[in-house]
C-alpha cells in the first residue's frame, strides 16, 4: 500500500474519533445510572421525619471560589444547618491546593490559608460535628515536608474551632479513630495517606500515636470495627478502595487523544498513540496516589480484606474529582471527591452512580435501621439538585 493511503486512511480515523468524542460530549457529561437504577426517582423513604443521624461527605475541596460564592459550599451549608445537631460533616481531605499549609513565610500562605478559611467559614454556626481528615496534596503532595504541611494545617483548623477533635487522625498518626455516636452508629477515620507518603510518617507514643507498627494499625482497626459489628459502620479515609476515575486506572478518550489539555484545558493538540503512554503507565505502573502502586495495591488489599468481613460497612474517601456510588457484595464504596474540582469519571456498569459533577454525598441513618444514600449537586438555585437517591441498607434483609 503506498505511503499516502496509509497517512489517508490514519488521518480519516483520526478524523473520525475526534468527531466522536465532539458529539459525544454531552452523553458524556450526563449521570450514569446502573440499569437496576434508572428508577431511582420512584423510590424514597417512606419515614423521613425518623432520621436518627446525618452524615455529609465532601472532598477536596481545596480551591474554593474566594472572589464569588461558591455554589457548592453555600449548598452544603444550607443542608448541614437544617440538619442540625444531630448530623455532622467530614471534609474527606485534599482540604488545601497544591501543597497544604506552608510556612507563614512562604508566598503560597495567604492564599493556602483563605482557600481553608472559606471551607471553615461555611461551618460557622453549625452544632453538629465537624471532621477534617488529610489527603496527599495535604502532605504536600506526597513529598518532603509534608509531615509539617498538614501539622501547621492541623493547628490551623484547631485553634479556628476551639477543638481537638476537628481534624483527625490527629499529629498525622496513621489512627484508627473510633467515633460512637449513637448505639446504632460508629464511624471510624483513618488516614490512608500515611500509607502511601514517601516522607516523614509519625508512628509510636512519642509522635501522638496510638499505634507503634503497621501491624498493630490492622489489629486495631480490626478490633475496632469487630466491636462495632452490631452497628453501621461508616470508615472515613482519603484515598478511595474502587474508582472508575483516573486514580483506578480509567481515562477518557479525551487523555488518549489530547494529552497536552492536562498542562493547559485548551490545548487541543491531537498525539494519537503518543497521547496513550501516560494512561497506560497510570494504569499499570502508576505513581503512589494511584491503585496500581505498590503501596497504595498493598494497603488497598489489607484493607479490604477486613472490610467484606461485615455486611453492614460504608467506606467513603474522595480522592478522584467527582461523584461515584459503589456496591461490592453488601459493602457500600463512596468515592465524594467533587468538592471544587471535577474529572473524568467512566461509566462502567461495576458502579451504581457516577457523575463528573460538582456535589457532595448524603448518609441518613433511620431509626428504622433503613440507611439512605443521596447525592446532591448545585444547579444555580439555593436548593440544589437530587441527582440519585438509593437506599443502601434495610432493616429488613
């Protein structure tokens, strides 16, 4: 075949694929709803005044608007006041981009510290509790001095909420921390960068910790969730244990095609083939924020290990930037990682829910034992919109 057809014949499904993914763009924006949950709308809890307990999910929420509201902020801050003190909220960490809290005599400060101030601001006059856990930007991205980066944003949130019980695990120890708080529900928060981090991580009495070995956090995270077996279990961490996103190895045709809109959104420069080496090393290979490093595979396999041994755990993280809900045999994985950010999520039929949206997640524990899942975005107006709703867990089984 000579030369010119080849280029031809290349060009025309080069041609093809980028009007694909042209006309395609609104399907792709679109939520995606399992097949089992495309009537999600006709179902609803029949008890709704009963809500026993409230629990809000967001994550990486770390670049907030600061010149004009922030939808998303200002939506959560309408639901989490009428839920009250009965309810509490979880920042599922990567709370400051790019790199956490730097010193005071870094010229990233002001900014980092009005990007944490605006997410704090939204819980003033809040009475139910209010948990900040920590992410790998955090940590400074995974690097050095990123034991002191999320010591200074600890003090930070602290000393603003008069509380030691406000950012946890606490000293950047790798927990677990055990939260009663009913006789039906226990939330336990952990802190999955420590896992990954390449830099300095505290372990032992000396640091604040209560654990002295990696072993010994398994052993009691294990205890901890076994004592709790009567109950919900909901356990918080940063790093998610399913993603259909970029962490779990899934990209758009969009990262194939024109690589070059990661360093800048509008540069739509077509490298076919050349476009696909940085997906595939994620996806295989993978730096230490990803599931197919070895670090990241390893703590990933202990931890859920222990997590399908009890039918009544919830595990939310958020981590990936968008919205996914998914079922593993009777465990429930929440990935609430839209906070400010939004990427690329496949719609693949192994999840419930997905959306590449902003929003949060929504746990309502009944007295009924019934535990119902919502995802609520911003729309424009105050109130927001329902995008899915699924009861998760029934008093009936």
């Amino acid at each position: 075949m000579q030369d010119w057809m080849i280029f031809l014949i290349l060009f025309i499904l080069l041609l093809a694929t980028v009007l694909y993914y042209i006309f395609t763009s609104k399907k792709r924006k679109s939520p995606f709803y399992h097949k089992k949950e495309k009537k999600w709308k006709q179902s609803s809890p029949t008890d709704m005044e009963y809500v026993k307990y409230t629990v809000f999910l967001i994550g990486d929420a770390g670049a907030p608007s600061l010149n004009h509201p922030d939808k998303n902020l200002d939506l959560l801050r309408l639901k989490i006041l009428k839920a009250g003190s009965k309810s509490a909220v979880f920042f599922l960490g990567d709370n400051i981009y790019p790199v956490g809290m730097p010193r005071p005599d870094d010229p990233g400060h002001e900014r980092a510290e009005k990007r944490l101030l605006r997410q704090l601001k939204t819980l003033d006059a809040y009475t139910g509790k209010k948990v900040f856990i920590s992410g790998n930007h955090d940590w400074n991205k995974g690097r050095k001095g990123g034991y002191e980066a999320v010591k200074r944003q600890q003090f930070y949130v602290e000393s603003y909420f008069g509380s030691q019980e406000v950012f946890l695990p606490r000293n950047g120890c790798p927990g677990p921390v055990e939260l009663p708080i009913n006789d039906d529900l226990t939330i336990v928060v952990i802190n999955t960068q420590w896992w990954v981090h390449s830099g300095t991580r505290p372990l032992g009495k000396i640091n604040g910790c209560e654990v002295d070995s990696e072993h010994e956090f398994f052993q009691k995270l294990e205890e901890a969730l076994e004592k709790n077996k009567g109950k919900k279990i909901l356990v918080i961490g940063h790093h998610p244990m399913y993603s259909m996103a970029y962490h779990g190895g899934n990209f758009s045709m969009k990262q194939h095609l024109f690589p070059l809109t990661e360093v800048h959104k509008k540069l739509y420069i077509p490298l076919p083939v050349a476009g696909s080496i940085y997906p595939i090393y994620r996806k295989y290979i993978g730096s230490k924020e990803d599931m197919s490093h070895p670090r990241y595979k390893s703590m990933r396999k202990r931890l859920l290990n222990i997590f399908k041994k009890y039918d009544n755990l919830i595990y939310a993280a958020g981590h990936d930037h968008n919205l996914q809900y998914i079922q593993k045999a009777m465990q429930h994985y929440i990935v609430s990682g839209a906070g400010c950010k939004v990427t690329h999520v496949q719609k693949k039929k192994d999840a419930q829910f997905v959306h590449a949206h902003k929003g949060f997640m929504k746990l309502d524990f009944y007295y009924s034992d019934d535990v119902w899942l919502e995802v609520w975005e911003p729309d424009g107006t105050p109130y927001g919109r329902l995008a899915f709703r699924k009861q998760i867990i029934s008093a009936v089984r």
